[in-house]
C-alpha cells in the first residue's frame, strides 16, 4: 500500500492489518490525536497475543489431537475477547456516567482446521437440531392421524400447538444428550473446545475469552478463507 503522508498510521502494523485502499479504511476520517489512540490501542492488543500466535493459522489441523494431525483444509473462525485496553461507555445508550467495559479488545481469530474435524463440528451441532426436528416431526404425524387429531382438537383447539412445540422441547433435551455423548465419544480425537487447543490455552491464560457463551463446544463459523491476518505479514514480531 502506498505511504499516505496524511494518516498518522500509514505503513504501520495496524495499517497493514487493516489492509485496505486509504479511501476504504475509516482511520482516514480522524483526527490525529484519535488516529494516534486507535493505533496505540492496537499495540496493546498485539501485545497480548501469544508469540506463537500464527502458528494457529499453519498448515496443519490444529483441533486434530495426538502426534499426527491431518491438514488444514480450511478455517474455524471465533471472536475472542479481552478486558485490555482499558474501553470505557456510557452507562445508558453510551450516555451518562462512563464505566468500564468487559471487552477492550476483539478479534476474529482464524483456527486451521481439517475436513474431519470439521464434520465432527457440524454433527455435534446437527444433533441438537435433527433431534428437535424428529420429535416434533412424529407430534404432528400423529396429529394428523384423523382419529388423534380431532379428540385432541376437541380438548383444546390451542392444544396440538402445545403439543407439538413442547415436542421440539423433548427433541432439544434428547438432541443436546445425543449431542454431548457423541462429543464425549470423539474427544479423544478432536478438541471441540478452542482452550483445549495448545495456542488456545495460552491466549486463555493472556485474558483471553469467547465471546458467546463458553460451553463445552466452542461456538464457530467454517471458511475457507482467514479472517486475520499473520503477525509476520503485518511486519510486527511478539516480545
């Protein structure tokens, strides 16, 4: 990217993270003193990121457990979260007394993942939602038997309703059972959990954590492409 003699954070690491034309990128519209603070910020993030960090974007799977991983064959993508740097905001609608808030930082991070642990992720989600669809499915069959239907319609013309969501209740207990017994049965050949990950362990111990609801399968979103960057392409080296 061409030097801009205008923006104060031209060529710098935020700069090439960003990786955007100047008429893209919204730094461009500040002023210094807040350019100055975005960039100042970003060195705090990079700062608590692991030295190995780009090693979770390498060439191989990083969810395979045990000495031979399969390749990467795409990427699992998490937002992480950090309390650092310090991020302050209106109490209501971002108005009135400013008080600290859970998230200074965040970041798309880009996970190297294989086919197959890909589809152990996508089954473990999958069982939740197949479950919930086959009990609720055989409610309304039965429902729809003529002799079924019309004795619980003459109960209640309210009631098949009930019946057939508090059968997606059913398939959703049943399908997160299902689910977590097949998460346990493969476990000893994926880590579901990003923390469980070498890099993803020592990012927790940073501060560290995801920003949806932290369970025992780490929340993700599959593609091709990272959505971060390396820090040796951004020209920035870990202390």
């Amino acid at each position: 990217m061409a030097k801009n003699d205008k923006c104060t954070v031209s060529d710098s690491v935020l700069c090439n993270w960003l990786d955007k034309d100047c008429r893209d990128c919204y730094i461009h519209t500040m002023k210094s003193d807040e350019a100055d603070e975005v960039y100042r910020n970003f060195e705090v993030t990079l700062s608590l990121l692991p030295a190995g960090f780009d090693e979770i974007q390498g060439e191989q799977c990083r969810f395979c457990k045990g000495a031979v991983k399969n390749p990467r064959d795409g990427y699992a993508i998490v937002d992480l979260g950090h309390g650092e740097p310090e991020y302050k905001k209106g109490m209501i609608m971002g108005y009135g007394k400013k008080v600290r808030q859970r998230v200074g930082s965040l970041m798309p991070v880009s996970i190297s993942i294989c086919s197959e642990c890909r589809a152990s992720f996508r089954l473990a989600e999958a069982f939740k939602w197949l479950s919930i669809l086959m009990v609720a499915g055989i409610a309304i069959g039965l429902l729809c038997v003529p002799s079924i239907g019309t004795a619980v319609s003459d109960l209640s013309a309210a009631l098949p309703f009930g019946i057939v969501l508090f059968g997606g209740a059913v398939g959703y207990f049943f399908g997160k059972v299902f689910s977590n017994l097949y998460v346990k049965a493969k476990s000893g050949k994926t880590a579901f959990n990003i923390f469980d990950i070498p890099l993803g362990a020592e990012m927790q111990r940073k501060g560290w954590f995801t920003m949806q609801d932290d369970g025992e399968v780490t929340r993700v979103l599959f593609s091709k492409k990272p959505y971060t960057r390396k820090l040796a392409d951004i020209g920035y080296k870990p202390q």
